[in-house]
C-alpha cells in the first residue's frame, strides 16, 4: 500500500493559517475579548477572507467588476496581517491602545456587513438589461378587452335582418410577423437553460423558461427555438 506524498503547499498552508489563527486570538484576547470571544475573531477574519477570494472569482468568470470583493479582501487581509505584525514585539498586549480596543470590538459588525454583501450581493447587468426588455415586451402584451358588452343588460329587441343572397369571401389570413427578441435576452435563457441543464439532467421545457424569464407565452416560444 502506498502511502500518500505529503503536499509541501497543503503543509505551509497549515502552519500559516495555525499561526495567523494564534496572533488574532492572542490580539482579540489582549483587546478585551476574552474566552469563546477570543477564538471567534480568528475564525470571522478566516472566513471573511475566503467569503471575498471566492466571490472575487465568481465575478471574474462572470466578466463583471470585483472591485467590492477585492475591497472586503483587503479589508480581513490587513486584519489578519496587522495581528500578525502587532505580535511581532511591536505592541505591548499588556496595555493595548484605545483605538485598537475600538478596531476589535467594532469587527463583528463590520464582518456581518461585509458578509452579508458579498452572499447577496447580486449583479446588476443582466437586471438593467432584463428590465429594458421589459419594458420592450410590454408593447406586445395584448391589452384588456374594452367592448364588451354587459352580461347584466338585457338585450335589445331588434328586427332580424333579411338573409343575405350570397356570403362574401373570407380574407385571407395574414401571417404574423416573427417575433424579435433582443441578444441578451437570448443569451440570459441559454445560462438558465444551462443552468437547469447541470441540476437536473435535463433540457428545460418551453413553460419552465416561461416561468423563469418571466416572459408571455410567445416570446418564451421563439427564444427556445433559439436554444436549440
């Protein structure tokens, strides 16, 4: 049986996290925070940093700005990194500044808000462009019906008309024109239908489509002609 070839990245990756972990814990713990509190620091910084690489990468597969995401990043890296160097011998934790008792305490708000943007923040492109489509779709929605008559209301007594000799000829039905649909809109459904695709198994129907483009029956109709 072989054993495994120990990955000399994984063991640096280790030793660095260990050691960071120890010097916000020591800082956290000399700042005032102490027993769970000061463990919890360690932890939040961790994970904020990981929150914003990962959500810096999403934005940059997606060709979007990750200006945000790199600012959150920066935000736990100097966090991270000014622990490190506090404990270098450079800060007595014996009697730690005022600002920095401030810095600590007022970190979790500052980590919750920095979370909550990076997990929900959502991108604004496609929303601008849905919301021109839109409003570019709302000229084929056929309108309500005006002339109708009261079901209420009693008709009127009128004369038959005489029977016409001879009916006249149909017209001849005029074909609909095809329907446009705008590229981005086209090149949103494909990631839907992607999307679909890779968590069922499945190509995605005309009405599922429908439903999450939000789009009438027609259009959803030729923008899955265009799919396939």
């Amino acid at each position: 049986m072989r054993l495994p070839r120990p990955d000399a990245v994984l063991i640096q990756a280790a030793i660095a996290g260990a050691l960071s972990f120890a010097h916000l814990h020591d800082v956290a713990e000399a700042a005032g925070q102490h027993d769970w509190k000061a463990w919890a620091y360690p932890v939040s910084v961790d994970l904020l940093l990981v929150a914003a690489w990962r959500r810096m990468r999403h934005l940059k597969s997606a060709g979007e700005p990750v200006g945000s995401a790199w600012t959150w990043f920066g935000i736990a890296l100097a966090a991270s990194l000014g622990a490190n160097v506090a404990t270098a011998g450079l800060l007595d934790l014996g009697h730690v500044p005022a600002w920095l008792r401030i810095l600590v305490a007022g970190w979790p708000a500052l980590a919750f808000f920095g979370g909550t943007l990076l997990a929900h923040g959502n991108s604004t492109t496609v929303e601008a462009e849905l919301t021109s489509e839109e409003a570019e779709l709302s000229v084929y929605e056929p309108g309500p019906p005006t002339d109708l008559p009261d079901a209420e209301s009693e008709p009127e007594a009128v004369e038959a008309p005489p029977a016409p000799a001879a009916l006249p000829a149909a017209p001849a039905l005029v074909p609909m024109p095809a329907v446009a649909v705008p590229a981005a809109l086209v090149d949103h459904a494909r990631k839907v239908a992607d999307d679909h695709r890779a968590r069922t198994g499945e190509p995605i129907d005309t009405e599922t489509l429908r439903v999450r483009l939000g789009v009438p029956p027609h259009f959803a109709t030729a923008i899955a002609a265009q799919l396939t």
